[in-house]
C-alpha cells in the first residue's frame, strides 16, 4: 500500500497499473499525486482481478468505484465489481444506482433480485420507447428550444429523456434528439454558428483553499465496449472454474495440469483459439451470427484464430448444399476461418480414444434399445451389460467397427454416473451403428461418434483456448470435462451465453424446416426468414447485423427476447449512409397537368442523398417532369381535412424537388366512385407554399409509361411477439407478411439496377433488387420501412 514517502520506481507501478485499465495519462498522474486515492484504486484492481488490465469503460468504473465507494458496504464491493467487469453494469447511471443501492445497504444482507433491479440490470429499453419519450420531451420544451435554436443546452433534454428511461441507450437516445433538431429547426444557420457575446462578471475576492481534485475520467461511448473482456487468457487455464459433483461424494475440480497446459501453450504459442461448430443440416440464421461474433469476434480480438468445423457426425442429416452455403455465408459476414475442419477429420482419433476410454473401464458395449435405455436413465437404473469385462467390450466395439453387429443392436455408452442430479451424466451413448455413406469421409465407417463424445475431445485436438456454446449445453458442461478427464487430455475453458431470440419469428431448425418443406414461404432465403439467406436477400447487411449483436451483448440471461425493432434500427443506420434516394410509386394515380404542353419536358434535379451539395454533380439525378405524372393513390382524398397533407380538391401539395400543383377537377369512372385522374395545375414561380410534400413520378416522353417494376413489400412472418410458444404456432403466420405489387412506377435512375443493388425509395423505405429481377422488369424486396409501422408491444 503507498506511504507517505513514495519511492519514484512505486509511482511509476502505480502508473503503469492505472493506464493498463485504460486512464489517459492525466487522470492517472493527478491519482497518485493523491495517496488516499491511490490506495483505493490499487486495492479495487486488484480486487477486480485485472492488474492485466481491462478496457477503458471497465477502467472508468472502476475508477469511480475506488473514489466513490461508500464506506459502510465494502464487504459487497467484490459483488459489485464482478458486474462492472462482467459488463452487466456498464453504465455511469447504473454503476450510480448501484452506489446508492449498496449506501442504503451498508452491512446488511441483501436480495440479489433487488440490486440488479435497482442497477437495471438485463433491461432491455426499445428504440420505440427512446423515440416516443424523446419527442415528449420536445413537445414539453417546444418553445425553449425554437428560441434558443442550437444553443439549446442539448445536456437538460439527454437528461429529461434519461429520468424516463435511466438505462435507456445512451448513443441511441443522442440519435434521436440531433435528428429531431434537425428535423425541428432545420439546417443550422450563420446566426446559429456565432458565439454569443460574453458579459465580463466581477471577480470574485480570491480565497486561497487547498484542495485535491479527484479527476472523473471521461466516460467513451457505450460501443466502445469490449464485450470480450470477460475471457480469461489462455495462461490462466490452470484454474479451477467448473466443479462436477458425483454421488458418492466425490468431486472433480476441473482444470488443466501444469503439464498439459505447458503443451497446449507450446503448441499455440499462447494464442487464442476458438472455433464455429455448425451441424451441416440447415441455414444458418440470425442466432448464428451472435455465435460467429462470439467466436470469430473473440480470437480476432485476442489475435488469434477460428476454426470452422462442421460437427458432421451424422451422416443422414448432412447435405453438401448445407456445407457450401455455411461456408459462403461466413464469409459473406465478414469473417475469416484460420482453417476449415471436420470432425469427420478426426474419426480415426475418436476411435482409438475410444478404444482407450475402454481399457480404462469408462465405457463398454451396451444392447438395450433406445426405448430401454430411456426407461432406465429415468429411473437411475444401469444397464445390465454395465460391467460386462473390459475385453468383451473391447472386442464387441471391434465387431461395431466392422459392421458385424446390426444396426440397433448395440452402443458405446461412456460409463459416468447413473446417480448423479444431472440428467446429462446418465451414461451418455459415445457411439451408434449406422450403415450409411458419410458425405465427407466415404463409407470407410459403419459407426459414428456423438455429439456428446466428440466435441469435446476435438476441441481438445484441436488446441481450443476457449469452447464457447449456448445455454442449453451448460448442463452438459459436466460430461464434457469428465470424459477429458477420463482421457487425461487438454480440457479447453468453458462458457456458456444466451441464446440469441427475436420477436416474431422462429429460429428451431425443425421449424424452419417445416416452413420451408411444406412451403409457407419461399425457400431457406425467402426475405422473411430470420435465415442470413433470407436476410442477405432482404438487403441487410453484415455490417448491420454485426452491429445489432455487439449491442445486444454477449449475456448469460437466457429468458429474454430481442424485439425486431432494434434490428431494424441498425438496418436503417446502415442503409441510410449506404443508399441512394429515389422516388418510387406503388399505386399509381395518374395527374394531368393542364396548364403544361402535351410536348414539354422539364428536366429537374433530384438529390441522391440528402446532404448533396449543388456542386457535386454525382449527388443528382434527372427527373423528367412533365405533363402526366402519377402520385400514390393514397395521397389523394375527394375530402380535405386540417391534419391531412395530401392533395384533395382545391388544394396545393409540392411535388418533390418540382412544382407546386393544384388540383382543379377529379375524372371519376361510370360508377362515380373510382378515380381515373386527377387534372392540377403547377405553379411555375413557386410562390405557393403549401405543406404537403408527395413523392411522384412523371411519364419520360408523351405516350410513354414510366418504368414500370414490381415491388415486395415483406412484414414480420408472425403476429405473435413469440409464436414458437404458441400450439399451433402456424396458425400465427401474418397474411399481410408478403405483399406483391406487380405495376409499381419508377424513375429512370434504377433502369440499370444489378441484383443486390440498395435504394430508399423516398417516403416508402429500403428496397433491394431481388435475383427474381429479368431483362424486362426489375423486382424489388422491401428491406424495412422508413419508421416502425407497428404499435408498441406488437400485434
């Protein structure tokens, strides 16, 4: 702890340990310059278990930990820094809640529940919410903010938005109010920039107060979180961290030798190693990439490597197609496999482990049939063939290998613990027979591994650092460490994270199977599947899809869904830098401009992106305008109304980057229902101001039909939030999910669209030329509207 007197060689570790949790240079001298100080932080990081070091946000709070901690609750201070480096407490606001929480708390006892409630802990708060509480708290102050354009103190609204919604995100919550300023007050003016004038105020009579400050680091933005902190390296794999209790009362404390680990570190040369393990029977979808930026993101960011291994061990389930498109689709979001494996690779290596498991009395030949041995695992009864010698075992498994023993009639079962609470220490099956060709290794084999056997020992084979999975293999955690123990091999550090749920969707392969089998929808890559097929079709991105995971958080929370609306948010992020703007009209209603000639084109310029500046040419586009245009037939009513903005008779709208028209008469069909045009007039000098804004699309030539395509419009898949809860869950499909509209009109900007190209069509959304698109007409696939369409909570 630091004295007094502090040697120079002491400052200078004091220093080193404050910058490795990520202090600037600053904060970290005037902290030592503070000896109290410096003794807190020194204890806190080291409590905290990163005297490695950590991330810069982690750092922060820690910091504000050591300054801040109140002094009667330090016996729960350990609790409250595993939250901060575990990133569940991530936030200056929860980490103050939680100071508060604990200041009340003292001593005492308390309710773990009650803590994470008051710190917001798992609160997940929806772009929804930040929306709506963001344009209340401009309605309140309307009039303050029209004054005060942007000297607006833009701190007081983040803070009236933050007592709505204290964990609500805080980039998000910054999003929203710059664009409603923007939206409210316009582009910033001249006047805007000026610096108001500065009164001189009398100086104060100086009063000389010796004080040390305490410098509040300041905090980075929530993204630049490192969600991969949380990871031990892999020196540390010497540690006990998983305890697998037996029966009779023994228990297995599972970690590596230092033998073992000094020939995994040999072998790695310290480097992380993780790997992605699909089952080649299916799309990946939207939960594997939670799992490839685990994986992928992990190693990239240790700088080390992934494998790609396809967990192949069923040879009736695999398809080529399957293998070709896992690999693509990897790649396609943005990662890179330092090799490329099977566990079909490692057949041979699993078998001669087998082999051993044998000699060593962990495993022998089982005959009961699967019915059997449910019966007797759900009665803690061992199999009668249980004990049998280790040499009959060791000469029937010879007889499965080759193929002299029936299909059925026999099993290599690991010999574990019938007794044990845990179900999935049951004597789990290591082998089955199955007489059929494997698409990767030929018909060399008539006996194929588990999964339960296999993966763990190829993780072991392999060299894995870290065996990250989902949720529902925590409990098999266990067998996976005793059979690497039994085996006396490299055992990999475990983890476990939350399966990764979106509302209005399924993601079971066995449901989406159904709904692609019995043709609910159009394929593995229809734009309604959670599928990254279907989503690449959809025109998201990787980019998006990448960012939507790394904001959900690599969590442990397995009972929380993910509503669709906060991956739309980071579609519209994406695209609204990456795609150009045009104009688009689903359901044309044809306009006759009287008062221009049949014969006269005016060629106006339409803004690809919204900041284009009048200089840069490559910002615009042509649109002719002429006198037969056609609007959508929603922005026309035979009845005017005060909050209505389109056009009615005798009124004005704008057209976009055009004219003002007016319209003078309405041509209805025989029925005196149905419209057949509309007849306006424009305003050539546009001294009409009206507030209504329409998008609209003119014909290019007299007798010329603008460019017709058909658009897509696609929609949540289901009505319900979670349908897979649901008996009849396709009972719950939505009728509306897709709506074709083959006779849309559009400008001549997407005349030379390719597939995979991305636009807004202004007013409508983002769209994407689908591969459905022929030489004659274009299709585009509605990517996501321009705002949610959905009331809160669904319907």
């Amino acid at each position: 702890m630091p004295g007094k007197e502090e040697s120079s060689s002491d400052k200078e570790q004091y220093l080193e340990l404050f910058l490795k949790i990520g202090l600037d240079e600053r904060t970290a001298k005037n902290t030592i310059a503070n000896n109290k100080v410096t003794a807190n932080l020194s204890a806190v990081i080291h409590e905290a278990g990163v005297t490695d070091g950590c991330g810069r946000t982690v750092g922060n709070l820690i910091y504000t930990v050591a300054t801040k901690y109140p002094a009667n609750a330090l016996v729960h201070r350990p609790t409250l820094l595993q939250y901060v480096v575990s990133s569940k407490i991530k936030t200056t606001a929860q980490l103050d809640a939680a100071l508060s929480f604990f200041g009340a708390t003292a001593s005492e006892d308390f309710k773990l529940n009650e803590f994470e409630e008051a710190c917001g802990v798992g609160v997940e708060v929806s772009v929804e919410e930040i929306e709506q509480a963001v344009n209340e708290v401009f309605e309140e102050n309307k009039n303050v903010i029209l004054e005060q354009r942007y000297r607006t103190n833009v701190g007081e609204l983040l803070g009236h938005v933050r007592r709505r919604h204290p964990w609500g995100d805080p980039k998000i919550v910054k999003q929203f109010v710059d664009a409603k300023l923007l939206d409210l007050l316009g582009e910033r003016t001249a006047a805007d920039n000026e610096k108001p004038s500065k009164k001189k105020k009398d100086k104060p009579a100086k009063v000389e107060e010796k004080t040390v400050a305490v410098v509040t680091p300041e905090q980075p933005p929530e993204e630049d979180l490192n969600p991969f902190l949380i990871f031990p390296q892999p020196e540390e794999n010497f540690k006990v961290h998983t305890e697998v209790f037996f029966s009779d009362g023994s228990v297995l404390r599972c970690c590596n030798t230092k033998e073992l680990l000094e020939k995994h570190l040999k072998a790695t040369g310290g480097k992380v190693l993780t790997r992605f393990p699909p089952e080649p029977n299916g799309y990946l979808h939207i939960g594997h990439a939670k799992a490839m930026f685990i994986d992928f993101g992990l190693a990239k960011d240790r700088g080390g490597g992934c494998y790609l291994r396809y967990d192949d061990t069923n040879p009736q389930a695999e398809k080529k197609e399957y293998i070709d498109h896992i690999e693509e689709i990897v790649q396609w979001m943005g990662w890179e496999p330092l090799k490329i494996t099977y566990t079909s690779d490692y057949f041979q290596d699993l078998y001669d482990l087998a082999v051993e498991l044998i000699r060593r009395g962990h495993a022998y030949v089982d005959h009961q049939t699967s019915d059997e041995i449910k019966e007797f695992r759900e009665k803690k009864m061992n199999s009668p063939w249980r004990d049998r010698p280790v040499s009959e075992s060791l000469k029937l498994f010879e007889d499965m290998r080759k193929g002299l023993i029936e299909e059925g009639k026999a099993t290599l079962r690991m010999k574990q613990d019938m007794q044990s609470d845990n179900y999935n220490m049951y004597d789990l099956i290591a082998y089955r027979i199955k007489f059929t060709p494997h698409p990767h290794a030929g018909d060399k084999w008539c006996i194929y591994p588990s999964y339960d056997y296999a993966h763990c020992i190829v993780d072991s084979i392999e060299n894995i650092t870290h065996s990250l999975c989902t949720l529902e293999f925590e409990t098999r955690r266990a067998s996976y460490y005793w059979l690497l123990h039994a085996l006396g091999l490299y055992q990999p550090h475990v983890w476990e994270y939350s399966r990764l749920n979106v509302t209005n969707t399924v993601m079971s392969k066995r449901k989406l199977n159904r709904l692609v089998t019995d043709k609910w929808v159009d394929g593995w890559d229809d734009p309604r599947l959670m599928t990254l097929a279907g989503l690449r079709r959809r025109g998201v991105t990787p980019t998006a899809i990448n960012a939507f995971v790394r904001g959900v958080g690599i969590t442990r929370s397995d009972n929380s869904i993910i509503n669709l609306d906060r991956l739309e948010y980071h579609i519209r992020e994406e695209l609204n830098k990456a795609a150009p703007r045009t104009m688009v009209v689903l359901h044309p209603l044809k306009v006759v401009i009287t008062n221009l000639d049949a014969d006269s084109i005016i060629n106006l310029d339409a803004k690809r992106w919204p900041d284009a500046q009048t200089d840069d040419a490559s910002a615009f586009y042509k649109v002719p305008f002429s006198n037969i245009i056609y609007i959508e037939n929603s922005d026309f009513r035979m009845k005017d109304s005060k909050d209505y903005y389109g056009l009615a008779p005798g009124k004005s709208v704008l057209l976009r980057y055009a004219f003002p028209i007016k319209c003078t008469e309405v041509i209805l069909a025989d029925d005196k229902e149905t419209i057949l045009e509309i007849q306006a007039e424009y305003d050539p000098s546009k001294k009409t101001k009206p507030k209504g804004v329409l998008h609209w699309v003119a014909a290019p030539s007299p007798g010329v039909d603008p460019l017709m395509v058909e658009v897509r419009l696609f929609d949540k898949l289901f009505l319900s939030e979670n349908p897979a809860e649901l008996d009849d869950w396709l009972a719950d499909l939505n009728p509306q999910s897709k709506v074709v509209i083959p006779g849309a009109y559009a400008t001549s900007l997407l005349q030379n669209a390719a597939v995979g190209d991305k636009f807004q069509f202004e007013r409508l959304g983002y769209f994407v030329v689908d591969r459905d698109s022929t030489p004659g007409k274009l299709v585009f696939n509605r990517t996501v509207t321009l705002r949610d369409s959905y009331s809160k909570g669904g319907k």
